[in-house]
C-alpha cells in the first residue's frame, strides 16, 4: 500500500514542535522589543538577544563595548520591566558575535632558490649514492631563478 506524498508545509505546520517553537521564538520577539523600547536610544540597537527564564533575564549584545554600557544601566532596566509587569530579579548581559572576526590570513609569499643555493644542492646530489635521493635534490635543485 502507498503512503500519499504530503508538502512539505504540511509536514512543518502541522508538528506540535515546530507549533511550540515558533511560538517561544515570537515571544522572544516581543520581549526583545520591549527591552529595546525600555533602553536608551544608543543602546536599544545594540541589545540583539533576550532570553527569560523564570526571573532571571539574559539580554544579548552585538559587542563587549556595548554590553558594558549596557550592564550600566540593568538595575534602571529591570525597574521599568517590573513597572511593565514583567517580574525580573535579575538581568545578565552577554556578547553575541554573529560575525566573528576573520582570522588573519597570511599572503602565501613563494620563496626563490638562489643560483648558488641551487649549485650547492646539485653538488651534494652528486656525492650521494641512494639514486632516488639524488634524483630528488636534482629536482630540487632546478627550481632555481
């Protein structure tokens, strides 16, 4: 017996657990405005996170610069959110780097073998007896300038 082909839609919308996530994911939405709007205007943009859990509020920063300037002002903060009904004994701010850095990159520099490096080398291949290490340090030996 065929099992009929559902959409994919189908199968995302109708799951309990995708239901439940979206549903944190829009109340953290709303919370994060809601901080935002409570925060002064230099600092509003730079909160980028909320989570709350029981009374305990992490807020999120797009930088260590800002999470400090923000730290500053968390007890003023959980006031007015007390205020907003929201019940909140304690705020933590952390840094959320969405973008790291790039690591440096080195610029592959290609170093030249010297003519005389490059003599010395065939030289020496001429005194050694294992054929395949002398064969070896011939090659290398040609990639002079």
């Amino acid at each position: 017996m065929k099992k009929s082909l559902r959409s994919l839609s189908d199968c995302l919308n109708t799951g309990p657990t995708l239901q439940t996530l979206i549903s944190r994911s829009r109340k953290q939405l709303l919370l994060l405005q809601q901080v935002q709007s409570l925060l002064p205007e230099p600092l509003s943009g730079h909160c980028v996170g909320v989570v709350k859990n029981a009374s305990r509020l992490l807020l999120y920063a797009d930088s260590s610069a800002w999470a400090g300037r923000i730290r500053f002002i968390t007890s003023e903060l959980g006031v007015k959110l007390r205020e907003c009904g929201l019940k909140v004994d304690r705020i933590s701010v952390r840094v959320l780097l969405n973008n790291p850095p790039p690591k440096h990159i080195k610029s592959h520099r290609s170093r030249q073998l010297s003519a005389d490096n490059a003599s010395l080398i065939t030289e020496t291949a001429n005194s050694i007896d294992d054929q395949e290490l002398r064969a070896a340090m011939k090659r290398l030996a040609r990639h002079h300038n």
